[in-house]
DNA sequence: CTTGTACCCTGACCGC
DNA sequence: TGCGGTCAGGGTACAA
C-alpha cells in the first residue's frame, strides 16, 4: 500500500486517534522496535506524514514512527477486530484500536523518544518543491531520471508506481540520465509530479488487488488510483497516447514501465 | 559521492 | 497436486 498518496489517505483515516489515549498494547511480533509499556498511558497528539514514514506524536516522551514497506497496513477499527499478520494492536481509549498488518514483516516500527530525525529529501507535495528544486537535484544527478525519483534522500514520497506514472505523462524515458533532461522536459515533469499525486490522493490512492494485499477486511475505504495507472504493470497493453505496446523493463533490479515510443 | 547486489519476509501465480 | 522459479507498492548494508 505505501507511496505518499497511500501514506497520505491513511494518515487522514487515522485522525480520529488524535487525543486519544492508549491505555494497552500488543507487539505481537518481537522485531518491532517498541515495546507495549512504553505506549501504555500515552496520549496521540498527531499523526502526520514524512515522506513515507507515519509519525504518531506521543505526549511527553517521543515519536512512534510506521513505515509500512511493501505490505503493511494500519487502520483505525473497533478494538475486536482481529486479522490475520497482525504484528502491533494500540487500543485506545474510545474503544478502537490501530491495527498495524504486515504480512511480509517488512514494516518498521519504532519509538524515537527525542522525536524522528531522519534526512529526507523534498516533499512533492510541498511548497519547496519547485520547477527550480527538480532542477537543480536533475543538474546535480549522475542517475537515470527515474532513480533520481525514486532516491528518498533528495525527493521523498515518490514510490516505483508513482514514478513510472510520472515519467509516462511527461513523456520521458525512465533511462535517460537525469541531467540530459531539458528545461521543458523539467518542467513537463513537474507538473506530472503535482498532477499524478494529486489526482492519486484524490482517488484515495492505488489498491493492488491479488496477492499478499488482499485478505483486507478494513474499514478504511479502497482507493480507486489502480484504474488510472497508464504504465504501471501494463505491459503488452496499448499506450494510452500512441497506441504501442506498453514495455517492462528491469532498472537497479526493479521493474519499471514505459511506452518504448512516446517516452523519449 | 555513485552504482549494483544481496537481503529482509511471505504468499500468489505460472509453467511443467 | 506438487515443485520450482519469479514476482511484489521499500529500504538498507555492503562492496566496487
């Protein structure tokens, strides 16, 4: 589930946990890097997103911050409610409780009592995040373009989904050297940027049915993003723009999608 | 600094 | 049915 619009849709649906108290907890899975009595009687001040982080503000002491990697989850659901790959459960006071699902076990979770530090490159949703700061990182890149957005230390958020999607609508080859690109392909980029993240929140994010993802029995509505994709885990299928067949290819060991005609 | 690779996990799916 | 290979929205450690 987890790119920024992903990330972004949950942590709105778990407002209703601010000024909550946790009165106990379960950490069902050793790894995890919290313990249940260091979250017992806290109080949730707020729940924001960095990046792709979750960070759960608690009172006093520190910051539990979530990353779900590949195929966790968090949702805000009557406290009974138990589901198979529940890794961590916070029961609140008001008779719900977080349910943090992980599958996979790739998912972090940890306290940072002095609060989460972490460099992180440029939010894309935010207002430093300009046609000037994509360029400048572009300039200053030795990467293919589409690692250059991938890269969670210079634009953070962005996942392989959105990225392929981005680099579709501005017509560009995920392979191009970031630096080659023009200052029209720059500022085409942008605004594929704004637009696909925006129209992706919107729509409450991409759900990936099949697989690992789809024992959901969530009270947290599915977004509809996945009937947007133009690249992404299409391959074989026609372009949306020219009509050729839709190509996957393997970039630093991950798939990526890409119109072999269109994308120059 | 950069890049590539292995690895962390589990489950679904495809071809034989 | 079973088996093996491949794949999956992410990030990190390590080597080159």
């Amino acid at each position: 589930m987890p790119e920024l619009p992903e990330v972004e849709t949950l942590v709105r649906s778990l407002q209703p946990a601010v000024g909550r108290t946790i009165f106990a907890a379960e950490v069902l899975d050793r790894r995890l890097g919290v313990l249940p009595e260091s979250l017992a009687g806290r109080t949730v001040q707020r729940i924001a997103r960095r990046a792709k982080y979750i960070v759960i503000e608690l009172d006093g002491r520190g910051d539990l911050v979530v990353h779900l990697r590949m195929s966790g989850r968090l949702r805000l659901d009557r406290s009974e409610r138990e589901a198979k790959y529940t890794r961590m459960i916070l029961h609140l006071d008001s008779g719900d409780a977080v349910y943090f699902v992980d599958p996979r076990r790739l998912g972090t979770v940890d306290l940072h009592p002095c609060g989460f530090e972490k460099p992180l490159g440029i939010d894309p949703t935010t207002p430093q995040f300009t046609t000037g700061a994509l360029a400048t990182l572009a300039a200053a890149s030795r990467s293919p373009i589409k690692q250059l957005l991938l890269d969670q230390r210079k634009i953070a958020g962005i996942g392989n989904i959105y990225a392929a999607e981005t680099l579709w609508w501005a017509g560009i080859d995920p392979r191009r050297p970031a630096r080659t690109l023009t200052t029209d392909e720059i500022a085409a980029l942008y605004q594929a940027i704004g637009a696909v993240l925006a129209d992706a929140i919107r729509q409450l994010g991409t759900t990936l049915g099949g697989s690992v993802s789809d024992y959901r029995t969530s009270a947290t509505k599915d977004g509809s993003f996945q009937n947007a994709l133009c690249v992404y885990g299409q391959k074989g299928l026609a372009c949306r723009r020219c009509g050729a067949q839709i190509e996957r290819v393997i970039q630093a060991g991950r798939s990526t999608y890409c119109c072999p005609s269109c994308q120059t």
